[in-house]
C-alpha cells in the first residue's frame, strides 16, 4: 500500500470592480482609512436592500470562459448563514447550487514534474459569486478586536477545482497559471500577497496500490488549510500537511476532517475546528435578488475574450524567437508581455535602419535576427529593468519608459554604441527623467569612446605610467593585462569597449 495526496483548491478572487458587489460603496484597497467606503447596504442595516454589481457579473463570465466552463442560461443567489464579527448582516450573499460557470478545466505543464505529469488538466468543478465579509483587525497590547467594514460586500469569484492536484508544487503550477489568466481577462489583479487572490487548500491521502490504483471507494476525511496568501505559503503549508497525514497513518490512525491555519514563522499547520458541511451554512435563495439571465452577457463575453496565457507563450517562442523560460516570465508579469512585443516592433526597424549591407526590409530584417533580438530585449527587461521597477516599488505600467524609448535603448547596446556598465546608469536615468536615451547618452558623456586613434593614445600613456606591470606582462603575467584594463575603464569613465582596449594593450605589448 501507498499513499498519494488529493490536493483541490477553492480561491477567492477579488474582482477589478469600482463599486461592491451589492452597493454603490468604492471597492478600495487596505491602505484606505478605515471604516470610510461602507453605507448602511455593507454594514448589514435593517432594511437596507443590496442591487447586483453587473460588471461583477461580466467579469465572473469571462473568468469562467477563459477557465473552459460552462455558462448557464440562468444564475442564483443564496444566503449562507454563519455568524462571526466580520460578518454583520449574520450571512454572506453567495452561490450555492446554480453558480454562474460550472465544468470547466485548465491544462499546464509542471516544471520540475516527470511523465505523465508534466502535464496536468485540473477540472474547475464551479465558480460562483460572493461578497467579502470584513477585516478583523487584532491588537494583542489592548487585548481588543477591531472591524474594518471597507472589505465587507467586496465582490468575489470563488474558484473550486476538483480533487486532481498530487503535489505542492502542482498546487503552485495551477494558481500561477490562474493569475496569469485572470490578468489576461482584466477581471482582477490577482496579488496574494496584497489579499487580491487567496487560497483554500483542502487535501487528504489516498491508499493505492503500485499502479496507483484506489484501494477503496470514495477518498478520506479532508483537511482544509484555510487563507493562504502566497505561492509560497501554499506550497510549505501542503508540504508540512502531507508529512503530518503520514505520521498519522504511520501510527495507525485516520486524520481527522477539521479546518487549519498556516503559521508562516513555524512552517505548521495548525487546528482551527471541525470541518463544516453546507448542512452547517443552512442555504437558502436570496429573497432580495432576483435570478440572473446570463443568456445575453455569455454570447458578448464569448466574442471579447483576449488571447490566454498559454497561447500567447506558444506564441512569443514561435513569432518573437523568445524562449519558452523567457516567454513564461514574460507573460507571468503583468504587462511585460505587451511591452516586450511592442519593444521589438521598434527594434527591428532600429537596427533595418542602421545596416546598410543589406535591402531587407523592417519586418524581414526582424524576422532574420529575432532570437538575437528577443534576447537582448528579455535580459534587459527581466534583470535590469526589473531590477529597477522593484528598487522603486512600481510597476511596468507606472514609469515612462516607452517601448519606443526602450527600442532606441536596446540599440544603442547592440550597435555597441554604449556599454553595458553605462547602459544601466543611463536606464536609471531613463526612468528617472523619462528623457530620450541618445539625448541623456550624449548629456551625461556615457556613450562609447570608439576612436582608435584616441584609445591607442591613452593606451600608449597608461602602459608608459606603469612600466613595472608591462615588464611582469612580458615575462609571462598575463592577468595584469585585465588589470589595465580596469585602469583604462576607469579613466575614460567607463567608454571604453573594454575588449577593444584588451585588444590593443595586447598589440602594443606584443602578447
């Protein structure tokens, strides 16, 4: 007998909405004052009668087109009734047995997995619509718990896979690949880590035999770790839950359904409660909404889906010449992907304009050089311009760089009219100043010195200051020729092209 993990994962997405879903109130982030986006619909008053957010409702269709499911003509809301602090009308507005997308599915390649798993299909059993309870806020020093109501009525996709996942690093795969398209379709931001995207994972173990095959019907008690708030917190807590289920079996026991936290200091899981059932929630439908007609907003989501995820990488490995590492980063951030590609647009005629050995035009020359290009436009913005963006806590979106402007960048690298040490000052200076790259090249003196007449002058005046180091070079010392060169770098500010200074301390020494 062996034992494997059952892995699903039910996450919340919060959607890109202006409003609520069920009030006029502002959908705001953590960062705004407490207690300031609320009215008497959020905060549960009597009375007080909650209108469905439709463009909630459009982005929960698209969401569930781009995810293979099913969309219904018609849709639900029900009330599932639980009472705790956050939740002040004593029920949340959500969907229980007619959701808005159902029977859906993804398939992703697992890195790091071996066949047959290396590609996976995880099956969406539903997503359905809800609202956000509120923030407890707790303070240990006053031994108080405070409410933020500005979170309360917050509109939701709750996404529910089915039971397909085996590993952690599956479970990771998966949610990466579901931020990738829920960015594509515009229907959220999908941050974890800012509470945009937050993830439920429920596993347990499966006796099998060695061709995997169930020792008996149906699965075991499941464990539900709950609030997870990053790829990595998902993985660890899924690791540590597995180790923990087989120190039970091993000792003869069963685990024990129940629902678990995460402590991200002492990589554990840790007991919350017994497990509830829908029993436990009591649904019924929603008496203050009346039935959705998705009949219509199916047939306009179905025709305004953009390109997904894993065709766009296909795609950028095989019109753009990237590599399928490259085009996975690419499109897994948020609108580098647009920029890369708008970036070599530009780039192809930079480099048409400038060869003159050749009659091909833009796009052909493109097309004769793309992996070159692709290269140097990934390693520049995945490292260094990347670098950058997150020194300064910004986004792609956030700095005026345009692709134009970077085209121009990349070209001054690649006809070696820069080098790389001053390509990265004048990147900075770039984002700082949003200026033309040639015009802060020529302002800041950071162009390449590229006279050969001059760079053989100040290698005739460097060796001729340090004859001990050329009398060591010719008796065999070789790596004092680096040592020169650094000299030669130092003194022209980093212009030189330090092969070209190599080469010619190397002449004029005879080596």
């Amino acid at each position: 007998m062996r034992l494997i993990p059952i892995i699903g994962l039910e996450i919340h997405v919060r959607l890109k909405t202006k409003s609520k879903m069920f009030c006029a109130c502002a959908n705001v982030d953590d960062s705004t004052a407490p207690n300031t986006a609320i009215c008497h619909v959020c905060t549960g008053q009597p009375g007080a009668l909650p209108a469905v957010n439709m463009k909630a409702v459009l982005l929960g269709v698209r969401t569930g087109l781009a995810l293979g499911c099913r969309i219904p003509d018609e849709a639900h809301f029900d009330r599932k009734n639980y009472f705790y602090p956050d939740l002040p009308k004593g029920y949340q507005i959500s969907q229980y047995d007619h959701p808005i997308c159902i029977d859906g599915h993804v398939e992703i390649d697992v890195m790091g997995n071996v066949p047959p798993r290396d590609r996976i299909r995880v099956g969406i059993t539903r997503a359905h619509l809800e609202e956000d309870a509120a923030k407890n806020i707790h303070d240990s020093s006053s031994q108080s718990t405070l409410v933020d109501f500005n979170r309360a009525g917050q509109p939701l996709l709750e996404i529910v896979t089915e039971p397909d996942i085996r590993t952690p690093n599956e479970a990771r795969t998966f949610l990466q690949e579901l931020q990738a398209i829920l960015r594509s379709v515009s229907a959220s931001d999908a941050d974890m880590e800012k509470g945009y995207m937050r993830c439920d994972a429920n596993i347990s173990l499966l006796e099998v035999d060695d061709e995997n095959k169930p020792l008996k019907a149906g699965f075991n008690p499941k464990v539900e770790i709950k609030n997870l708030n990053s790829f990595r917190s998902v993985e660890r807590a899924l690791t540590y839950e597995i180790e923990r289920q087989l120190e039970v079996y091993n000792a003869g026991g069963v685990p024990e359904g129940a629902t678990r936290g995460f402590d991200e200091n002492k990589n554990a899981t840790f007991e919350q409660r017994l497990k509830e059932t829908s029993a436990d929630y009591r649904y019924f439908p929603e008496p203050d909404l009346r039935p959705l007609d998705l009949k219509n907003v199916r047939q306009e989501e179905s025709g305004r889906l953009p390109e997904l995820p894993a065709t766009r990488r296909v795609r950028l490995v095989n019109e753009w010449g990237f590599s399928s590492e490259d085009a996975r980063v690419l499109v897994a951030n948020e609108g580098w992907a647009d920029f890369a590609e708008q970036t070599l647009g530009e780039l192809g005629g930079w480099f048409e304009a400038s060869d003159n050995r050749n009659d091909m035009s833009g796009g052909d020359h493109l097309i004769a050089h793309k992996a070159k290009y692709a290269k140097l436009v990934s390693g520049w913005l995945g490292s260094k311009l990347a670098g950058i963006l997150a020194a300064k806590n910004t986004s792609i979106k956030n700095i005026h760089v345009t692709p134009e402007n970077f085209a121009e960048f990349l070209y001054l690298i690649g006809s070696e009219k820069i080098n790389s040490a001053n390509a990265q000052k004048l990147l900075l200076l770039m984002v700082e100043t949003s200026a033309d790259p040639s015009h802060i090249m020529e302002e800041h003196q950071l162009g390449q010195m590229n006279d050969p007449a001059s760079l053989n002058k100040l290698v005739t005046e460097i060796l001729a200051q340090n004859p001990e180091q050329v009398e060591q070079i010719k008796n065999g010392k070789l790596p004092l020729i680096k040592w020169f060169v650094g000299v030669i770098m130092k003194s022209t500010e980093g212009r030189t092209n330090p092969e070209a200074a190599e080469a010619e301390i190397k002449k004029q020494l005879g080596v």
